[in-house]
C-alpha cells in the first residue's frame, strides 16, 4: 500500500546536503518521519566539485536522518542543478496504426520516449522530457489526448538537459555513500511540487528558489511547466559581497546578512549600529545596518533582473501569470525581499513553505521554506512531476485490476466447469 511506502529525498546543495524520510499519512498527506543535514564543502554552485567531501557529508546527512526515523536507507531520489542545466522546447510526432481506435495511453508513452532519442549537443543527457501541448491530426490546444480520435499524434516537449559529467559525478557521490538513485530530478521542478498550488500552476506561476550558489526558475502556465532555468548567483555571493564590503570574516557576513540584513535599504535606521569582534588584539568592528542593506540591495536587485529577464524570454509575460511569483529557498527569508520583487517585477510575490502537501510532523524545522527542494523530492516519489502521468498510472492500474480479476474470474468458471465434468 501507498501509505507503507517510504520515499527518501536527497538535496545536494551548495550550502548544505539534506536527506528526509518520508511517508504518505491515511489523508494522503506527507509525513516526515527524520531529517538528516550537513554542511556541504564539494559543491560550487550547485555542480560537485570535490567527491571525497561530497560523500562525507551524504553519509553524515543520511546517517541522522536514519537515527531520527528508525530506518535503513537504501534508495533516494536525488535533486540536480547548476548553470550547466539547458531548456529547450522541442516538437514530436508519430504516425499510429490503427485508425479505429481511439488513442491510448501507450501511444503517448511511445510519443514521450521517442523523444529521449534526439540528438543534443556532445557531452549532455536528457534528465527529464515533459509534454506540453499535444495536437491530434493537426488540432492544436490539446491537453490530455488519451480517449481521442486521430492517426497523427504530435506535441510540444519541455526538455531539459544536463552535463553527463555533473550527472556522473553526482552517481559517483550517492553510489560511493552505499546508496541507490531512484530518480535523479531538477530541483526548481522538486521544490514546485512542495510549495505551489494547482490553483496557481493553472492560473500562471513563478517558481524562484533561491538557495546559496543557485537561483532555479520554473514558470507554469495552463497546470504545465513551460520554463525552467538555472541563474548562477544564490546567497552565497551576498555574503561574499558583505564580507568584502565590510572587511569582516565569512562566518561574520553570513550572520549579519541573516540577523540584520534587508533587502530594501530605506527601511534600514541609519542610527542602527552592530559591533562585532574584532581580530587578535584588535578592537571590535563597527557595521552600519544602512551600508549592509545598500551591499544586500544592490546584489538582490541583480538576481532579481536576472530573474525577470528569464520570465520576459519564457513567452509568459507578467498578464499571463495571474499567481505571480513565489519565492523560496534560504534567500527567501531575506528581510524585505518580498516588497523588492513586487516592486521591480510588478507580479504579486508570496515566500513559498513547503506545508503544502505536509501532515504532522515531529520536526518542525521541515517546514521553512530551506527545505522546500528536500520536501519536495520525496513528494516525487509519490507523484510524478506533470499531474497528467499520475491520471495515467492511475488509469493502467485500473485497467491491470480489471485484467486481473477478469481472469482470476476466468479461472474460477474454468475450475468449476472441470468439478462437473
């Protein structure tokens, strides 16, 4: 049964690498049962540099996660990112046999897989192929064509892509841990499953997760994603900014940029000073709060353009997402980022928690939207990334209960006819 399953997500990020084991509750809901973190020193930006250190933590990560659950992990769905991850959308057809029927799910599969076959450029795989619009005998606007009439089945695909190296050294690092990779999934699509709406995916979304070498996008539009792209600067640069700026230690920026800082400089006292240590023999350093809002302003205001940029090149302009913007990941938790987005982009932006699809859960700490990629990588383990593949995996196993108990009928009258014999 669903509910005995137990799905385990690994997020290999920048700052840190996270495992949580999870399980769907009787109302379908998730239930974290542990959380296992550690700080991440392999990777820059989102691509594993150095896979002794990646492993390390993996192993440390995975091994409180397995004392807080009570269970042996084995199998984890594992999340990808990285400048070096491409979109493109591609166009696909075939020709179907049979003129009477109608189309059928193995058709669209046929159609999906056919796909994985194009050519890409040397040194990258397809990590995921996603349907858009399908057309039927040149009928466009299809969402669902499965129960339909037609012999020439087509469609728009969203396909992503990655560098086989990245890839390979992530297998390297979770395979070296003792652990197996059930799916390896981009992570904007992982942490869109925890912290977006259906409502919102079918009025019109952006996904911004911002984590520490990172910013991911994915936009939705119509319940389908139609954009996803990877921006190479997340907190980490912030607080390289900071530290620079203010001639402080890195530990000392990052505390600053998450205790004191804003994301809009104006609503900083300019009377509001921070003292902090200073070095041997030396006296303590003063901050202004004013000047460390205007470093954190004038770099969020970047990514933020940036940010735009991807939603003007998507086709989806700012009429077109009625649900606005939904910002997650640590950077989320920036003072006053809510207000800067709204302001420069002119969408309607909420921060985003992975509470979406949570039940009860011991750890509470699951729940800020820090976790929101983790969260949403056993969520997909449970449900498949376009909503339309789980009416399709729902509908094949109806049919499969059906075959069976047609025939566990089959044999019954078999058996009964040979006893009158």
């Amino acid at each position: 049964m669903e509910k005995d399953k137990i799905v385990v997500g690994l997020d290999i990020g920048t700052t840190k690498i996270c495992a949580i084991v999870g399980r769907k509750n009787e109302y379908g809901k998730l239930e974290v049962l542990g959380m296992g973190k550690a700080v991440s020193d392999g990777v820059i930006r989102g691509i594993v540099s150095n896979i002794d250190k990646t492993i390390f933590a993996i192993e440390r990560a995975v091994e409180e996660a397995e004392a807080q659950s009570g269970i042996n992990i084995r199998v984890v769905n594992v999340g990808i990112a990285g400048q070096h991850i491409k979109s493109t959308v591609q166009h696909g057809s075939i020709t179907r046999n049979s003129t009477d029927d109608e189309i059928t799910i193995e058709d669209v599969s046929r159609l999906t897989n056919d796909m994985y076959k194009i050519v890409i450029p040397p040194g990258s795989e397809i990590i995921h192929v996603m349907p858009q619009d399908y057309y039927v005998d040149y009928d466009d606007g299809i969402k669902d064509p499965v129960g339909m009439s037609g012999v020439r089945l087509e469609a728009d695909f969203h396909v992503i892509t990655a560098q086989t190296n990245a890839i390979n050294n992530i297998n390297k690092s979770v395979r070296r841990a003792g652990l197996d990779i059930e799916n390896l999934i981009l992570e904007p699509l992982a942490s869109s499953m925890s912290v977006l709406s259906d409502e919102e995916k079918e009025a019109g979304v952006c996904l911004v997760d911002i984590g520490g070498g990172t910013t991911d996008i994915a936009i939705f539009h119509d319940n389908i994603i139609r954009h996803t792209a990877v921006i190479p600067l997340g907190g980490n640069i912030i607080t390289q900014d900071i530290k620079q700026g203010c001639m402080v230690m890195q530990h000392q920026a990052e505390l600053l940029k998450t205790k004191f800082g804003k994301a809009i400089a104006e609503e900083a006292s300019p009377n509001e000073i921070v003292s902090i240590p200073g070095l041997r023999n030396r006296p303590p350093k003063e901050i202004s709060i004013k000047n460390l809002s205007h470093i954190i302003e004038a770099r969020m205001q970047e990514i933020i353009e940036l940010v735009h940029a991807e939603i003007i090149r998507s086709s989806y302009p700012n009429k077109m997402l009625a649900g606005g913007i939904v910002i997650t990941g640590g950077g989320s938790q920036l003072q006053g980022i809510k207000q800067l987005f709204e302001y420069m982009t002119g969408l309607d932006t909420r921060v985003g928690y992975p509470n979406e699809h949570l039940g009860k859960s011991k750890i509470e700490a699951v729940k800020t939207p820090m976790y929101a990629t983790a969260v949403g990588l056993v969520l997909s383990g449970f449900r498949a990334l376009d909503e339309r593949e789980n009416r399709y995996q729902e509908k094949s196993g109806a049919q499969n209960y059906k075959k069976e108990r047609k025939d566990r009928g089959s044999d019954i009258f078999r058996k009964i006819i040979d006893k009158t014999k």
